[in-house]
C-alpha cells in the first residue's frame, strides 16, 4: 500500500534552477548571514528557483497537458547563459540574489511559458518577471535582518553557468500538516545552442 498518494491539488510553478556548483558558490557566500541572522527562516537550496511562472494551486489532472505543452516549448529554445550576482529584498522580508546574464531571453521564455499555460485553459495571476532566487524570509517582528543580509551580497558575483532545462514544480500542498516542500514533476532539457546576443545586468526588486 502508498503510504503516500500523489495529492489532488498541487502548488505548480514553471522555472529554472541553477546548476549544484553555482548554488553551492552562493551558499557559501551567505555562511556569514546564516551565523549573524539566525531568526531568517531560511530556504532549503534543493528548493533555489528561478521561478517563470508561478501558477498557484491546480488539480492534478492539470498537470499531463502541461508536461506535453512544456516539453516542445524546451526543446525548441536555445539554452541560457546566466549567473547569480548581488542581493537585494522586498518589503524589508524577503531576502533574494538578484539574476545576471541573458535576461532578454529571460524575459522571453517567461512570455513563452505563460502564454502556453493559458493556452492549456490554465488562469493564474500574472505578475511582472522580477528574477530572482528567493533566499530566506523574515519574521513579522524583525524588519533589518534582511535588508542587512541583503547589504552582505551587494559584492556577490557568481560564475556563469548554462541553464539546460525547463522544471515543472509542484508541491506536496495535498498532504496535511508540516511544511512545503517542492520536489520536480518533470524536467526538460533545452537545444544545445546558447540564444546569441544574451547580455544583461542584474535584475532589480
């Protein structure tokens, strides 16, 4: 017998994810914040995503006529060419590194994604691409933790690194108490080809 079934709805995102070696470049670098800031609540770095398109809450069922949709849309985009750089945050309680590299083919592929999840009769609330790695968050009653994490990246900046595949995310929301956790549902690798021209700086709040 499962013990654990796959649950009826799921918390879904499309995005990208850095390669191990760039993660663990970053992680290395927020070794001083994690000693100096420990009441941030901070993300496991199996759950570090760029995330393209956050689509909310869906019913399994949704999920096979994405996987096809998604599928196609990887294999025909060339692969991106980007890297981790700074810190920044929102609202003085999330605390992000910011994005360096091809954002014009970012931003593009967002508008891909999304235009072809609405094209699978999917609704969601679109919200303007800020890309970002989402780091940690504060809680309600400590409002400088963050920003002066945030302070402590401002001189980051990672190697480049290729992003080779398109990742469906979804969560284990379905399953009761405990925490979130995301784990893929599928991933696809992109073509061989890196898109020529990328250049970008790094992405703002």
């Amino acid at each position: 017998m499962d013990d654990h079934p796959e649950p009826s709805t799921l918390r879904v995102f499309v995005a990208l994810a850095p390669p191990d070696d760039a993660k663990d470049e970053l992680a290395r670098a927020l070794e001083p914040a994690c000693t100096g800031y420990p009441r941030l609540r901070w993300n496991r770095i199996e759950d570090w995503h760029i995330t393209l398109a956050f689509l909310g809450e869906l019913p399994s069922t949704a999920v096979p006529l994405l996987q096809t949709v998604l599928a196609g849309r990887a294999a025909s985009h060339p692969a991106l060419q980007l890297s981790l750089r700074g810190g920044g945050h929102f609202d003085q309680r999330l605390l992000w590194s910011g994005i360096d590299g091809d954002l014009d083919g970012l931003h593009l592929l967002a508008t891909d994604v999304r235009a072809l999840v609405r094209s699978c009769g999917i609704d969601f609330r679109e919200r303007p691409l800020q890309p970002h790695l989402t780091l940690a968050r504060a809680r309600r009653d400590d409002p400088t933790s963050v920003p002066q994490a945030a302070a402590g990246l401002a001189g980051f900046a990672g190697r480049p690194w290729r992003a080779e595949r398109l990742h469906l995310v979804g969560s284990n929301i379905g399953r009761g108490p405990g925490p979130i956790r995301y784990r893929d549902i599928e991933a696809w690798p992109f073509g061989t080809a890196i898109r020529p021209g990328g250049s970008g700086a790094p992405a703002g709040p």
